[in-house]
C-alpha cells in the first residue's frame, strides 16, 4: 500500500462523523472528488456524488456508493450530577462500549473529551455480578460536576459522541487498526478509483460518491437511487469478518480478498451480475472470497428502489467492525480497490443491457 493511500485511510477512519451528522466527511469528499469528475450534486439528506457525464446521453448510468456515517450514540438526557444518557446510533454490542474514550460534539461544533461509564471489580465484590449491560444503563461522563455546568459549555440533547481512536499498522505491516472502517472503507476505495479511472474512457456515465445514514436503516440510498435512477448500483461496504477461530464454514476471513457477497437478508445478486463480477475476478486475478451475510449494506435498499436497480457489493470484512477497534487486511483492500476499477472498466451499455434484460 502505498503512503499516500495509509494517510487517506488514517485521515478518513480517524474524523468523526455519526449517522445524521456526516458534515465533516461529505466536506473532504466534496474537496477531494470535484477536480475527478464533471460535476457535484448532493441529495435532500446530505449523499454527495461526483457525476462524470459520457458523451452519448443514452449512455447507461453506473453509481457506486460508500455510505459516510459511523456508528455512534446521540445525548439524550443530562443527568443533575452532569453525566449523559445516550441512544446508539446504528448496531452497537453493548458489552463493548463500556470504559472507551468518546469525543462530544455540540451542535456548535465544540469537540469535548468523554468516556463512557463502567464499574470497577472493587463495587462488585459481595455482589451477585453487573448482570446484564445495555445501552441504556452507560453513562457518558465528561467530566461535569452539574447539569448546568455541562450546559454551560452547550452541551444539549441532541448533541453526539463519537468513538476517539488513533489509526495505527499492525507489527506485521499487514494490516491496519481503526475506528469507522464500516464505511470509511468505501470513502477511499471509491475516492481510490475515480483517480484510478480519471484518464480513462469509460462505457457509462459514473456517478461516485457515498451516502448517509446507512446505520441506522439504509436510509440514504433510498434517496440518492430516486435522484439518479441509474441502470447498476454497487455499494462499497465492509462486513463482519468470522475467522478468529476457525476457517472452516465462515464467511469473511483477513487476507483472503475482497467478497463476493452473494446473499444477505437484504439481497440476492442476480445471476448475470454475478457471472459478471466473477468473470472479472478470474480474469484479472483479483483474488476474491464467497460472502453470505446477516447484515445488509445500501445495495439492500437500492435494488427495489425506482423500477429496480441491479445493485450488489465491492467489500472487504473487518474484525471487531461497529467498535472502537477494527482490524482489516491491506491486501483485501488492494483486491476490492483492483475489483471495483477493473468492474468499471468492463462495463459498457450491452455489459449493462446484458446484465440487466439478459
């Protein structure tokens, strides 16, 4: 990988940036993606989308699409000792979002230090044991001695806090830690391949750009589908990986390539879609992995928006994805970077009409 694309990924994983609250990156993505396309346009929720027009207007239309948000919780509630009652947004474990450091960010845009609560094993002896942890009995704590001393630095319901996580490689060079590779992942690959493709003549119209509050209910591509209606959809998300202690009837292992997500609750990858990416795979020998999920990604909502859009995933899997600390592959991210600009490149209008009619 080279250095300039490890501080793409360290940049993007370590801003901070929660479903409904995307502003921070859709502003890196605007900056970084108007000199690779024609144009910018951005939906009623916030998507931002670089469009590079083909000269034939009847031209089909490619969209890839990352999602921008991360999971994180908003404040609900300002306890009198000065401490926060939150709602997660999007899908959090709650045994691991105890005792980790948080940034609080106003509605003004001050950023605040805060962790979340946890009891120690000294208040739990002679107890019958913490029991059973949910979201709802965390405290946030940044330090506040009141309520009023907390809204004396305008901190508000409404308010988010987000995980704080320095991005670092493994000792192997192998591999990376971060926060928010779901989706960050898919804000650099597709920023990766518009500059991969900036000089190439493509088959298509593309439009690249990610959308917003994928977390909490794949709510963004509903939206940038309708204001685009294009002929294809590929979403670029990162999954769960289940590899820590067997590799033997899992799906999603480090270093085995990108996935080839072929079902997940949300959507099924028709057949000629499939042929299509498996054929691109083999030929350019993009190492690649079969993937079956219990999650779903904006490929999920897009498929039945507008007439019906075939739609389907570039990813890669991670460990330990909505916490503080994922673990990904940089050799998977090289095969799904390679996968989605060689996709790309195949595809012209009877690719897509034959993908899509048969």
């Amino acid at each position: 990988m080279e250095e300039k694309t490890f501080a793409r990924i360290k940049e993007l994983t370590e801003m901070q940036a929660t479903s409904g609250f995307e502003g921070p990156i859709r502003e890196y993505l605007r900056g970084a993606m108007t000199p690779l396309v024609d144009e910018i346009q951005q939906d009623g929720l916030g998507g931002i989308f670089g469009i590079r027009h083909h000269e034939d207007a009847d031209a089909p239309k490619v969209m890839v699409a990352a999602h921008m948000d991360e999971v994180g919780f908003m404040l609900t509630e300002i306890t009198p000792r000065g401490l926060f009652k939150v709602v997660p947004l999007g899908g959090w474990n709650p045994y691991v979002v105890s005792a980790q450091r948080f940034t609080l960010i106003t509605a003004s845009g001050k950023h605040y230090p805060c962790i979340s609560s946890s009891v120690p094993p000294h208040l739990l002896r002679g107890t019958s044991g913490q029991g059973n942890v949910t979201v709802d009995s965390i405290l946030f704590d940044a330090g506040f001695e009141s309520k009023e001393e907390a809204e004396g630095f305008g901190v508000r319901p409404g308010d988010t806090l987000v995980p704080s996580v320095e991005t670092v490689k493994t000792a192997n060079g192998k591999n990376i830690i971060a926060k928010s590779w779901d989706n960050r992942y898919g804000c650099t690959v597709m920023l990766e391949a518009l500059e991969a493709l900036k000089d190439e003549k493509l088959g298509h119209t593309l439009i690249a750009g990610a959308n917003v509050q994928e977390e909490v209910g794949l709510r963004g591509s509903k939206v940038s589908t309708t204001k685009f209606a294009p002929d294809l959809f590929f979403a670029v998300d990162c999954s769960a990986a289940d590899d820590l202690t067997t590799t033997t009837g899992t799906f999603g292992h480090l270093g085995e390539g990108t996935l080839m997500r072929i079902y997940d609750p949300g959507l099924i990858m028709l057949p000629r879609l499939r042929e299509y990416l498996l054929d691109t795979a083999e030929t350019n020998n993009i190492p690649y992995q079969y993937f079956v999920s219990k999650g779903g990604t904006d490929a999920g909502a897009a498929h039945t928006s507008v007439e019906g859009i075939p739609s389907t995933v570039i990813g890669v899997c991670g460990r330990y994805i909505h916490t503080h600390q994922t673990m990904f592959n940089i050799a998977d991210f090289d095969a799904a970077r390679e996968m989605l600009i060689q996709t790309l490149k195949g595809l012209d209008k009877s690719t897509v009409e034959t993908i899509v009619k048969g």
